[in-house]
C-alpha cells in the first residue's frame, strides 16, 4: 500500500472521513496561468499541448504551487481534451478562443469511427507526466489523476470548441439519443482506462470533472452524465478498491444525493450550494470537496479570510471535508490572494477536528 508511506495523508485520510488534524486544502488549476512561473514553463514549451507533452516541463509546473504554498495534493498537469485528441478529433488551442477540433463530430458515421484510445499508446505522454511527476514528488503529497466526463468530452467533441448552448450535442441527444448513448460509451470505456493506467503509474486518487452535466434537465443528467460516470466509478472500484474516486459536477447541486449513490468517495461542491445542505443530502456516504467561490480570490485578503472562515462553518465540525475552490481559480488571481486562502484554511480549520 504506497498511501502508507505518504508524509502527509490528509487529503487521503479526509476522502475517506477519517480524523484529520485540520482541514486539507488544494485548488482546482492550481498549476496555472495566475503564476509568473508557469507563464515562463508555457512559453518554454511553445504551445499548451507541447507542455502537455513534455513529461519534464508537466512535473516542473505541479510543482509549482507545492512550491508556493502548504497545499495538501498535487494534480497531474494535463488536460481532459488529450482523450478526444486521441482519437483522432485534432486538438488546438487558439489563443483567446479556447480549445478547438479541427475534425469534430458530425455524424452517427463519425461516432462509429472512433476507437478507444490505448493509454499507453497515443496517450503515453501523460502515463510519462504521472510517473515523472510521482518520483518527483518523492511521497510528499498524495498526486491526484484526473479525467474529463463522458459527457463533458462529448459536448466539445460534438461543437468543435467551447460552447454555451450546446446546440449540436442537444440536438444530437434529443434527435437521436442512442447515437449519443453509443458515443458516452465509448468514452465510459476510454476515460476508466484512462484513469487505470494513471493509478497503475502512481495516481493516488482520481477526479472526474464535469464540467457541463449542470446544463442538463434531470431526466438528462440521469442518462447522459451520472451513468456513464457510475460505470466509470465501477470499474475503477473493481480495479483499484482502495484508490478514491472523487466526482465532480459543476451547477450540480440537486443531483448529490444520486452522485453520492454511485459508490465515489468524495463528490466535489460549487459556490452555488451551502455546504451544510450538502452533507445533510448525502450524510456519512461520501466525503465533499469545495466550495469558495474563486472570484472570491480577486477580494481582498482580509474579505478572502471571512469567507474562508464561512465555508469551514458551513461543513461544520467533523470529518470529511477538503477545502477547494468551487471552480478553477481565475487567471487574473494575484498569488498572494491563493496564499491567504491556504494560510486561512490552515489557522482556522483545526477547531473543526478536535
Ligand atoms: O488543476 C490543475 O492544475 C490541473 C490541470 C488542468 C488543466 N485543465 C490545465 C489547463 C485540469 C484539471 C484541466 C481540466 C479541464 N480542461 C476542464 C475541466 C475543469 C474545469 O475547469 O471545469 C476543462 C473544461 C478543460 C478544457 C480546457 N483546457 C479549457 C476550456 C481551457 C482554457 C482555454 C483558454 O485558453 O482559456 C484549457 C486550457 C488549460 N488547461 C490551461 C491549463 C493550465 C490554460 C492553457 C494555457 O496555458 O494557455
């Protein structure tokens, strides 16, 4: 068992509610643009997914933050668009414009066509950043996996680039819904491959972010995002028991109860919901990740401290909570903002786990 031999376990002990001696804190994003440093590894690369693609450069930025600030887990550097790129779909990134396919989704036939991508093979790069990145840390701090949802995958697989409406995925899943069932399984199937081949290179626990599942009516969200997801969850379950899964919808505050019934160990929680109506809807089933907003960063530090001390009170005493962001933290965030936050979970939080 690894974990055991990990100088700080917090982050773990808390994703399975055991007794911590204060609240573990990292950030969604947190190796990222708001720091000078990784602007600097950015332009050494070249283009985001040529620092993607250099396993040196991916373990130099992790580190970064751990660097800067007493945080509790490192995220792999990558990015949850290398699935689709992976199959073929040619990822870019266009400054200002986000990601864009060169060759994005247009038909059932398109669907047919992909295959699922071999984790060591086209997606090796990022098996070589986990193990690079898991030497490196040198048992440190736990190392979190992560993938995209199914769903979240096929929204920008299907538009081509970041959208708003979704109009070409909902249109697709209201014209012919098994066309998008046989796509979401395809990418069940990839993304718990995926995240196997990472646990099997060091990952100590896993996150699924999705993204977009808010955007969807509940019947919807039941089909095309949580099941998929809960195959995910099953599969890993059988492979790697003892590794935790963590599920993550953004604006997806009405479904945790369902979520917390996928057999996860953590779900992670926006802004949107109070952490207090989250751990009455899901009580001792899963542990909860969140939940300040990030805009919250751009305040000063004495107002970041505030609600810093909001959000411990409203998960409350007890074990089981991780304190994040509800969101990626913004670009514009001034670094010492991110280093009051982190300073204030780590003065405030012990009278919670007495
Ligand atoms: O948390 C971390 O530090 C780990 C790395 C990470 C990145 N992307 C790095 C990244 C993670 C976990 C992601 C997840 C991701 N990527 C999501 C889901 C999480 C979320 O925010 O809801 C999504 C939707 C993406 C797709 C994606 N990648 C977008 C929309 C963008 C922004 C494009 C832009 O130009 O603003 C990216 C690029 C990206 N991924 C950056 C980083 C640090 C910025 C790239 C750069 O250096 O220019």
């Amino acid at each position: 068992m690894p974990n055991q031999d990990l100088k700080n376990d917090r982050f773990l002990r808390a994703l399975k509610r055991q007794k911590v001696d204060r609240t573990p804190v990292w950030m969604m994003r947190q190796a990222g643009r708001y720091l000078p440093e990784y602007r600097a590894s950015r332009a050494k690369a070249g283009g985001f997914m040529d620092l993607c693609r250099n396993a040196e450069l991916c373990c130099e930025v992790t580190l970064q933050p751990l660097a800067r600030y007493g945080l509790d887990a490192a995220i792999l550097f990558s990015d949850i668009l290398t699935i689709p790129d992976a199959m073929g779909l040619g990822l870019r990134f266009v400054e200002g414009e986000g990601p864009v396919f060169d060759r994005p989704l247009q038909t059932v036939a398109d669907i047919r066509n992909i295959g699922i991508p071999d984790p060591e093979g086209e997606l090796r790069y990022v098996m070589d950043a986990v193990s690079t990145i898991k030497s490196a840390l040198n048992n440190s701090v736990p190392l979190i996996g992560f993938a995209g949802s199914p769903w979240t995958l096929a929204t920008y697989m299907i538009e081509g680039q970041s959208s708003r409406e979704f109009a070409k995925t909902k249109k697709m899943m209201f014209d012919e819904p098994e066309a998008l069932d046989e796509l979401l399984a395809k990418l069940s199937e990839s993304v718990a491959i995926y995240l196997q081949a990472q646990i099997a290179r060091g990952a100590d626990a896993v996150m699924v972010f999705d993204t977009w599942g808010g955007a969807l009516s509940p019947a919807a969200y039941q089909r095309f995002s949580l099941q998929p997801m809960e195959l995910i969850v099953a599969k890993l379950k059988k492979f790697a028991p003892h590794i935790p899964v963590i599920l993550f919808t953004k604006n997806g505050g009405q479904h945790l109860s369902k979520m917390a019934d996928t057999g996860c160990d953590a779900l992670g929680v926006d802004w949107t919901t109070d952490l207090r109506d989250a751990r009455a809807k899901v009580g001792h089933r899963v542990a909860l990740q969140g939940n300040l907003d990030p805009l919250c960063l751009l305040a000063r530090p004495e107002r970041i401290r505030e609600q810093v001390a909001r959000v411990l009170e409203s998960f409350g005493p007890g074990e089981g909570h991780i304190f994040n962001l509800g969101h990626g933290i913004l670009q514009q965030t001034p670094p010492e903002h991110a280093a009051a936050m982190i300073e204030a979970v780590h003065e405030l939080s012990p009278r919670y786990h007495v």
